[in-house]
C-alpha cells in the first residue's frame, strides 16, 4: 500500500510539472491536440468561426437526367468504403448527379481543408485585380514588416501561391509537437507568422507547406483592411450566389482564420467555384475574377520538386493531372476533398468525405470521364 502511495504520488508529480512546462513554453494547444488526436470533418464545432455571408441565393438548376445514372457497383464501393459523405457532377452548369451518406446532405457543414488553399488563391488574384496587391511579385515584407530581413525579405506573393517560399515548415500532421499541429489547434495565428523563418532560397524548390497560405492570409488581411471572412463573402461567396453562409474556422474568439484549411461549406455550395475556374472566372455573365488569373493559375510553376524534377502537377495553389488525355484540374483537401473540373466534359465534380484514397481523383475522373 505505502509503495502505490508513492507511485500515486510521483505519477501527479510528473503530471504537474508536464502541465507546468506546457503552459510555460506557450504549448497550450497540446491540451486539444492530445484530446482530439485526429483533425476531422466536423471540427467548426470545436473551434470559433466567423462567418462568411451569402448575398442572394442563386439556384442551381438540376440537369433533366438528374440521378438517371446511377453509380457503377465498382464505384459506390469506392465512396463508400473511404466513408465519403457526399458526391456531386455538375455538367453544363446544372446537377447531374448528387448523393449523401451517413446524416449528412446538401445542407450540411463540412470542412474542406486544404480546398481552402485554393479559396484563398482566388482571394489573391482578386486583389490583384483590384490593385489591392500591386502584382505576384509583390514583397511580403511590404506588408508583414517582420520580413525584412535574412531570407524572408526575398518573399514574394508568388512564392507563398507556389508553394516555394521555403520556409523551416514540416508537413507533419502525425506528430502533436509538430508546427502543424501547433497552427491547427493553436490560439496564436499572428505569433507563428510572425516568427516562422525562411531556411533555403525562395522560387527554386516547390515543397508544399501549409504555413505560405497562412502567411499569404496576413498579405491579404492587410491589403484589404478586412478580415478573410469579410473579403471573401463580399468578393467571392456573395457574387457566387451561394445558398448558405459559410464558417471560417478561427484560432480563437475574435482571431485570425486557419487560412490553409477550415473553410467549411456543403458541396453545392463548393461546386461554384468549379463553376467559376470552369469558366474563367465568370459567373453567370459576371467576371469575379480575371480570365488571365485563373490560366495562370492552373498551369505548373516554373519550379523543381525536392528529387530534382520539374514541377508539373501544382500552379497557383490549384492541382492538375492528365486524365484520358485531357487536362483537369482540382482543390483538394487532405481527407480526400476535392472539387474537380474537367473543361472538355463542361463538368464540375465534388467529392467530400472522411477518409482519402490516394488514387481517388483519378478515379473519379476516369469514372465521370466513362460514364458522362
């Protein structure tokens, strides 16, 4: 009994020295990533969010085959297995098909993860259009006064679209003591940004890094004088007519958004910015963003990945891949999100769900490609 006592004793000890060292180093947003272990679809409801308003709602009108083709036994399996929660084709900018499982449907809040990336793209080249941003080659340091010196001073908005900027950033979502961890379930945004460093020479090596769309964020909330949120529904999800607001996860009450994720919608709602790359950033006769931005934007950056081969898969934080011959390019979010457009079908394909596939995109693509 006296020597469980001790253990008793040393075991709350430790337990509070832990507790002491993690409020101490500013590692609070251990506690969630300890607790959660996992980031997931449903996470706006465990973090504060700020809305992005819609405008007038513009329906999308349901195509006269609607749901007439049905899904290949093959490919409802595919879905099905990785958990997906639902599944949209848009051809000739009405719905051909759509389907939604485990509770969820075309109403239902999901987040969208790296898709965000792609969001804030559009947001830059607005901007731009705007001449809220002079150009891509714009200096980060004219705008985050923290980046003035050493590497980061060679920052430019290209770099952090491109995902070159090379910044001291690990990818690494297994590890809770990571950064990405940390800018996930962190309450300090504006610390990070603040404080991350530019190890290796900017515009050479494209390594994917969810810390240059954050960064990017900050370019842009300073350029625009607005919150995210607040840019994003009067410039993009107002003028895309869509049905419902959107949430933007946030870092804390008030603060800044997870601008590299956290974006949570519904899949008719995300299928407009198909829609809107579909057709050079027109939407429904009105140009929301430049025709020249979105060719840019979905054609490989001049740059080599991390084996020393050209970069020809990534843009200006939109992916692409040759499908039956034809190009096609997406968004995609880490749990196998996307939101696929295939300009010479005229289509626009959302999948959301829990799980990823790593050949899913192609699947899709070849599957719409066969069967529409």
């Amino acid at each position: 009994m006296r020597r469980l006592k001790k253990i008793l004793l040393w075991a709350i000890i430790v337990l509070v020295v832990i507790n002491v060292l993690i409020v101490a180093t500013d590692n609070v947003y251990l506690y969630k990533t300890f607790y959660y272990q996992t980031a997931g679809i449903d996470d706006y409801q465990i973090f504060d969010n700020r809305t992005v308003s819609a405008g007038t709602f513009v329906p999308i009108s349901d195509a006269s085959g609607y749901n007439k083709t049905k899904l290949s036994e093959d490919f409802r399996s595919l879905l099905e297995r990785y958990h997906s929660i639902a599944f949209l084709i848009l051809k000739n900018d009405s719905v051909a098909y759509e389907e939604y499982w485990d509770g969820y449907n075309a109403d239902s809040y999901s987040n969208s993860f790296s898709i965000t990336k792609s969001i804030v793209s559009i947001l830059t080249g607005i901007a731009i259009d705007e001449q809220k941003i002079k150009n891509i080659d714009q200096k980060v340091s004219d705008f985050i006064p923290e980046y003035k010196e050493g590497l980061n001073a060679m920052l430019t908005v290209r770099h952090l679209l491109t995902m070159s900027a090379g910044f001291d950033f690990s990818e690494s979502y297994s590890n809770p003591f990571s950064l990405t961890a940390r800018i996930y379930y962190g309450n300090d945004l504006d610390d990070v940004v603040k404080k991350i460093k530019v190890t290796q020479k900017p515009g050479v090596i494209f390594n994917y890094q969810s810390i240059s769309t954050l960064v990017l964020a900050f370019v842009l909330r300073k350029a625009t004088g607005m919150t995210l949120a607040k840019y994003a529904s009067e410039k993009l999800w107002k003028p895309l007519g869509a049905k419902h607001d959107a949430l933007w996860s946030l870092d804390n009450n008030n603060g800044v958004e997870k601008a590299y994720c956290c974006f949570n919608s519904n899949a008719l709602d995300f299928s407009r910015i198909g829609l809107l790359y579909l057709h050079k950033g027109m939407f429904h006769d009105k140009q929301i963003i430049s025709e020249e931005w979105v060719n840019e934007s979905v054609q490989s950056a001049p740059l080599l990945d991390e084996n020393g081969y050209p970069n020809d898969c990534y843009g200006y934080s939109w992916w692409f891949l040759n499908c039956k011959g034809e190009k096609v390019f997406y968004a995609k979010g880490i749990l196998g999100q996307y939101i696929i457009v295939i300009p010479s079908k005229n289509i626009v394909a959302v999948r959301l769900g829990e799980k990823k596939h790593p050949g899913m995109v192609n699947e899709i693509c070849e599957y719409v490609f066969e069967n529409y």
